[in-house]
C-alpha cells in the first residue's frame, strides 16, 4: 500500500512537471522535461554507473571508518572517566565547526582522490555514533547491573554481554542518521575538489549547461542514498530485534 | 564483591548481621540490628515500604557497602539474588536468561541442568522463546530458574512476586517453597500473609529508624502453609493490627 502511494505520488510529480516544461516552454538548459532527464540517464548510464561506483565506495568506506571510530570513542569515554573529561568536550566543540567549511582544507590536506571525500563521510558518521552508542552505554538497567554484579561478572563480562547488547537500539539510531547524511559528506567533498564521482559530475555538467545530465546524476544520488539507508535500516531491524518498533510492529499485532 | 574487612569468610556458624548500621545522607535508615538466618530456612522480613528492608537485604547481597560497625558473617559464597523485576534479558532467550550467571562469568554452561530446573518451573516448552513472548508469571519463573543455577546455598529475594497478580503469586509461592525446600533463604516481602505462608521465620522490620524483631510462630514448619487456616488467618489479622496499628478494623 505504502509503495504504491510513493509510486503514484511520483508519476503524479512526473506529470506536473512534464506539464510545466511544457506548458512554459522553459528553455531544456534551465529545467529539463522528465523525458529529457530519462533519455540522458539512458544515453549515460555508463558514465553514471562509473561516478556512482566512486561515491558508494566513498559513502561505504566512509560509513565504515565512522562506525569503527565511532565506537572506539563511545567505548572509550564509557571506559574511562579521564578520557570523558578530555575528549568529551573536545567532541562536542568539533560538532559546531560545520563539516562543509572544512571540506576545502581537508582536499588541500588529503588531496583530489577518494582520501578526502572518505575523511569527509567519515567525519559527519562519526558523531551520530559516537554519540548514541555513548549514550546508550550509559543508561543500561541499573536492575541488569546489579544483577551481574551478584553473579560476580568481571567488569568486561558485563560490557560485552549487557551493556553492549543493551546500547545496540540507541546506536542503531545513530547509524540510521549516518546512513541518512554519508551521502552529503562525500558529495561535499566531491563539489570542493574532485576528478571523479557524482558530485563531481554534478558539478561538470552544471558548468557545461548540462542540466537534463545534472538531475540524472541527481536521481542516481538520491536512489542510491535511499537505498543505503533502507539497507542499513533492514539491517538493524534484522539484527535488533529486542526494541520493536512500536510505530509498526504492536499496531500490526493489535490489528 | 563485598568488602573483605566486613566479612568474615572463615566463621562457620549462622549467617549473621551484627550491629548494622546504615544511613542515607543525614537520616539514619537502621542502626544496632542484629539479625540471623537458619540455615536450610525460610526467613521472611516483612516491613512497609521504604523501611529499609531491601536494602539489608542488599547488604547480604554485596549489593550495598557495610558501614561501620556493620559486620557480616557466615556468607561463604556470593549469594544467588533475585530482585522485584525478572531482570531478564530481551536479548536473550529462557535459556540463555537461566545460564546468564556462568554466561557472565565465562563458566562451561550446564545446559542439561538449566533444562531441569526450566522443567521444574514448568517451562520446557518455552525454552527457545524471547522474554517479550512470555507472560509476566512465565517470566518471574525464568527469573527463578536463573536464580538456582547459581547453586548458592543462600538466596536472597527482594519482594519477588510484588509486580504478579494474585492468582499466579501463589502459585509461584507454592512453587518457591518447593525449589527452595534445602536452601538458606531471606525473603524480604511487604505481605503479611505471604510471609506466613512461606516463612519457617519471620522477622518484622519498623520503626525510625528501623529495628528488627521476630514474631514467635506456633503454625509448625510445613511451608508453604495453607492460608485458609484459621490459626494463619488469625494470625495475619494479628499481624496487621501490629504493622498498622491505627487502623481500627
């Protein structure tokens, strides 16, 4: 039911536009008709599939690296309480620097390849996981705490087989977020500097009055982008089953 | 654990608390009490909430630190705790949540045993299931077969039944009294008549701040005791007018 509705709101759009293009007899250079846009999707497809190929790989490495870093942090301001007063602070000064001013110095640093874009991916991921998961360690069940303690378990026990556990459904959270802004990381990054990938190609043909291939790298971004985060999103869901979703699940039961 | 200075591993005899001494902030929540478990019974503590009981309670379980001149003696081994809450793991199925404590401390995991004692809480078809898939009786007996893997011979219960309806409250206690049949138990309850139905002893815990003091029993030793009979239902009705004694009834 949900799809269809998407489907038929987007052929709805589809329609209104194509009017529009029509009707207004905009030039193709400043809004391109849908079928303009398809039959450039078509006609470039290889060279959309060549960019896309460098921005996934951008949006994944960079999904890993946050994710590892993220959790090394959390892991490490939950372990200890020096490294909370130390870093803790630092974090969140680092969030309000905006990641899109440092793109440019991060090019300079890391230059034109795929380095930079992934530290820029990797920057914007690492705080929604670092923050939920550090959040998540900390508010596990005083009950389940005290209950391990009585069994005697080691301080490490209780991390691996409670608190961990225990924080996966707020750092999931974290990671939809992350999945749901790595995209805008690498395009970034792509926009400031780049040779390669879809930001990139944006950018190009933007330049060249290209507009009808602009959205169709637009389009290949956006279906991609929904596709990772729905990706992760399964995923976690697979994963985590511990917190249902009581949007979804209890209603459907109920029903 | 629990602090070494406090405990005297090496005494055999009861387990005891003497002079126990606990404050919060300024307020003094019981001091001087001197209290002592049987071994191989059942020993209720009953009191109002907020009286002090779990947390004496929590001081046998190493759970809070003894404050001076606090002593604790005859506990030879962790003891095996049970809280209000199943505390039951959502990760984990029954019997995964039962062999929690050898989980924790990365013992082999007896699972031939855990099968018994889910048995015996009536649980052998649910073994697979996740605790959000079981009732909230259902769970309080995973909760119980998790505390007797421990293998303690002292269990400690903080008002276990206090979030069960009536109707399975006493079917656990029947159960309860029959699983716990050799064990040294401490069951610290804010129900009279489930003290006088599982308590080989019963020890009543009032006052600001609290002390404590034994209620002489004469219903025999037979746990659990039948509460339709008079003798416990007098004495329940004694045992109310004690513990609330501005309530003309």
């Amino acid at each position: 039911m949900m799809l269809l509705r998407v489907i038929i709101s987007l052929i709805v759009m589809v329609i209104i536009w194509q009017c529009i293009t029509w009707l207004t007899d905009t030039p193709h250079y400043i809004l391109p008709s849908p079928l303009r846009v398809i039959s450039s999707l078509w006609v470039n497809h290889l060279l959309l599939l060549e960019h896309l190929s460098i921005t996934v790989l951008e949006i994944c490495l960079g999904l890993v690296f946050g994710t590892v870093f993220g959790f090394i942090s959390a892991l490490s301001l939950m372990w200890s309480s020096t490294i909370r007063r130390w870093l803790l602070p630092l974090l969140v000064i680092s969030q309000a620097i905006p990641v899109f001013a440092i793109a440019p110095l991060l090019v300079l640093w890391l230059g034109y390849g795929v380095t930079s874009k992934v530290a820029m991916a990797t920057l914007i991921i690492y705080f929604p996981v670092a923050a939920t998961l550090y959040d998540g360690l900390r508010r596990t069940n005083i009950g389940w705490l005290e209950l391990a303690k009585t069994m005697g378990a080691s301080p490490f026990s209780v991390l691996l087989h409670i608190r961990l556990p225990a924080a996966m459904p707020a750092m999931s959270s974290g990671l939809r977020v992350a999945a749901a802004v790595a995209p805008i990381g690498a395009v970034v990054g792509e926009w400031v500097g780049a040779s390669s990938g879809l930001g990139y190609l944006m950018l190009h043909a933007n330049g060249r009055m290209e507009t009808d291939l602009m959205f169709a790298a637009l389009f290949t971004l956006a279906v991609i982008s929904l596709f990772i985060y729905f990706t992760i999103d399964f995923i976690l869901r697979r994963a985590i089953t511990w917190q249902p979703d009581s949007l979804l699940t209890d209603f459907e039961e109920l029903k | 654990m629990i602090k070494k200075q406090a405990i005297d591993f090496s005494s055999s005899g009861s387990i005891k608390l003497q002079d126990a001494y606990f404050r919060y902030g300024n307020s003094i929540l019981f001091e001087n009490i001197n209290f002592d478990l049987s071994y191989g019974k059942i020993s209720c503590l009953l009191g109002v909430s907020g009286i002090g009981k779990s947390t004496l309670l929590r001081l046998f379980a190493g759970l809070v630190s003894p404050m001076a001149p606090t002593k604790i003696f005859g506990v030879t081994e962790p003891p095996a705790y049970m809280g209000q809450n199943d505390l039951l793991l959502p990760w984990l199925n029954v019997l995964q949540n039962t062999l929690l404590g050898p989980r924790l401390r990365r013992k082999k995991q007896d699972i031939t045993r855990a099968l018994e004692l889910l048995k015996m809480v009536g649980l052998s078809e649910h073994v697979d299931k996740k605790p959000r898939h079981l009732s909230g009786g259902m769970r309080q007996r995973v909760a119980i077969a998790r505390t007797l893997i421990e293998d303690s011979p002292l269990v400690l219960l903080d008002e276990p039944f206090a979030s069960i309806d009536s109707l399975n409250r006493h079917k656990l206690q029947t159960l309860i009294a029959k699983v716990l049949s050799k064990k040294t138990v401490l069951l610290v309850t804010h129900d009279p008549l489930e003290a006088l139905r599982l308590g080989h002893r019963i020890f009543i815990m009032e006052g600001i701040p609290a002390k404590i003091r034994e209620l002489k029993i004469t219903l025999g030793d037979n746990i659990p005791r039948n509460t339709s009979r008079a003798d416990v239902l007098l004495a329940q009705a004694d045992l109310l007018k004690s513990l609330a004694p501005d309530n003309n009834q």
